[in-house]
C-alpha cells in the first residue's frame, strides 16, 4: 500500500448504513499514510456524525457547501476537486449514482463530482433489487463510458435483512483498488 503513502483522497459519504464502514476506510487511509478528505451528504448524516471523521483525520468533514472555510475559502467544492488525488464515495446511493449521471450539483459532493478531473471510484451499496433496477444499472454502464471507476458490491445479508448483491466492498477491496488506481495515474 505504499502508493498511498502521502496521497490526498477524497472520501464521499452518502447515506447508506454502510456509512460507517467508511469510517474503517477513513482510519486504513490514514494508517497508509494518506491523507483522507471526508465529504457527507445530508443523508450520511443520518447514519454516522462528522465529528468521526473529525476525530480519524483531524479535519473537519466537508458537509455544506455555502459554509466559508479558512482552509477551503468560499468554493470548497473547487477547491477539493483541484487538490485531491482521486475520489473514492464509498458507500454511493443509488440517488448520487442518479444524480453523477445527470450532472445535478445541488450539494457540495455532487459539485465537487462534477468539477473533479482526477480518477473517480464508486463503491456501490444498497437493496439488491434497487442494485439491478434498470435505471440504477443503465446510469452505471453511462458513467463507466465516461471512464468512472465501479467496485462491484458483494453478494451477502443485506442491511434490510435479505440476502443479495447490494453489500459495500469489503475495505480491503477498496483500499487494494485505490492503490491500483493511483499507480496506474
Ligand atoms: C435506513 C435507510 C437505509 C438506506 N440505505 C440505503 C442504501 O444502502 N443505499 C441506497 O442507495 N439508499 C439507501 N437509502 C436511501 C437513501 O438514504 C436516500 O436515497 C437518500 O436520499 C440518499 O441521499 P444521498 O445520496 O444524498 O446521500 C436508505 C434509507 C434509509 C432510511
């Protein structure tokens, strides 16, 4: 993992109760020696609190895109966009998958997604059968055209209480993947 050794990642956190594996991957992040970048949507919130990520990377998670920063200033979302290595949402919703496709920015992580020119990974967890909805597999196969970076979610019991394919990637995936990217940049 030593590619990862001083690497600026963008860590998107959207809202899915896999959230708080996010904070596993946060914390082998900085245990590589990179440096993690937490961005949450609202509904993240609802699962896990920004000030756990706060306390993993010692910065505050970006949650807001109107809120001026002495370390980002007023366009956090240009700023990050220009400053990170690569991106990595894990867990992504079907919504911000939706969302990527369409280009709609209205919060902070969807405009850094679209301002971003680095390599963009998405960890997809969710119900398998929103997983296999036409729409959510069609906005899937639009983004891998335009060269965005998909870790298969596993087969496995589900956070719902069904099993299927849905489950976020194990961390070890992710964080393999991630190095993978970054050398071949
Ligand atoms: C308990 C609960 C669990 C959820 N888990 C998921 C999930 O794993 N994947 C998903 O795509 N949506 C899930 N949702 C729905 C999303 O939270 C919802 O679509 C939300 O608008 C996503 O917003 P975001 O993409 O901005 O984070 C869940 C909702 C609830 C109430």
């Amino acid at each position: 993992m030593s590619v990862l050794k001083g690497k600026t990642i963008l860590v998107g956190v959207t809202g899915s109760v896999a959230a708080y594996k996010a904070c596993e991957l946060v914390s082998r992040l900085m245990d590589c020696g990179a440096h993690a970048k937490v961005v949450m949507t609202e509904s993240a919130m609802k699962f896990v609190t920004p000030l756990t990520f706060e306390s993993l990377t010692g910065e505050q998670a970006v949650t807001d895109l109107w809120t001026r920063t002495a370390l980002y200033g007023s366009t956090v979302h240009i700023s990050l966009a220009q400053s990170v290595d690569c991106a990595i949402i894990a867990p992504a919703t079907a919504n911000i998958i939706g969302k990527m496709r369409c280009g709609i920015c209205d919060d902070v992580l969807n405009c850094i997604l679209c301002a971003i020119q680095k390599p963009v990974i998405i960890a997809p967890a969710m119900n398998e059968a929103m997983y296999k909805n036409v729409v959510v597999q069609d906005n899937i196969a639009e983004l891998k055209k335009r060269k965005i970076l998909f870790i298969e979610p596993e087969e496995g019991k589900l956070a719902c209480g069904v099993s299927g394919k849905g489950r976020l990637a194990e961390t070890k995936i992710i964080l393999n993947f991630l190095a993978d990217t970054l050398k071949s940049c």
